[in-house]
C-alpha cells in the first residue's frame, strides 16, 4: 500500500508541475508581448526546466507502476505456492496422523503379546 501511496504523491507532483509549466507558459507569451527579452528568456529557461522534471517524473513514475505491476503478478505467484505447499502439509499430516496411529496400535499388540508370552512361560 505504501508504493501505491507513493505512486499517488508522485502523480500529483507531476500534474503540479505540468500547471506550474503551463502558468510560466502563459507568462512567457504575456512577456513577448510585452517586449521584455531578458525576462522572456529567464522564464523560458524556467519552463523548459519545469517541463524537463515533470517528463522525468512521468518515465519516473511509469516505472514504478511497471513495477509495482510486476510484484503483485510475483506475489500472485507466491501465494499459490504457498497454497499449494499448505495443502501438502495438511495431507503430510495426515499421514503422520495415520501413521502415529498405526505404531500406537502396534505398541499395543506388542505389549499384548509380551504380556500373553509372559503368562505362557509363567
């Protein structure tokens, strides 16, 4: 939950940064218009710089929804491992459950017998 927290924030840094490049978009035409060369470049080189970090932020961001999509399709994968390794541990159980009973049973017979050898030789 925290990556896809982190993939939130970052969206809206992103979609922040493209209105903030807009809005100095706006003020370089209103400049231009106004003549100012100097104040036009600086914003410019502002908007170009703005523009340059919301693109990385959008490949960035893309990234981490590939891999966030990659985890949960591993993750998917582990879980029915693990599902699977659970219902061979019940049956395994099982056999133990089984098996324990059967040298339980054969304890007894032994005893059984031991004592019927004892009242044959006694």
């Amino acid at each position: 939950m925290a990556l896809m927290d982190q993939v939130h924030d970052i969206s809206r840094v992103i979609t922040s940064l493209d209105n903030k490049s807009e809005i100095l978009r706006v003020e370089i035409q209103k400049l231009k218009d106004g003549g100012n060369r100097d104040m036009v470049a600086s914003v410019d080189q502002r908007a170009a710089e703005a523009q340059a970090l919301a693109d990385n932020l959008k490949v960035e961001l893309e990234e981490a929804i590939q891999e966030r999509e990659s985890h949960d399709k591993e993750l998917s994968g582990v879980q029915g491992t693990l599902s699977e390794l659970q219902g061979q541990l019940a049956k395994a159980q099982g056999h133990f459950d089984d098996l324990w009973g059967q040298l339980a049973n054969a304890w007894e017979r032994l005893a059984d017998s031991e004592g019927q050898l004892y009242n044959v030789m006694a």
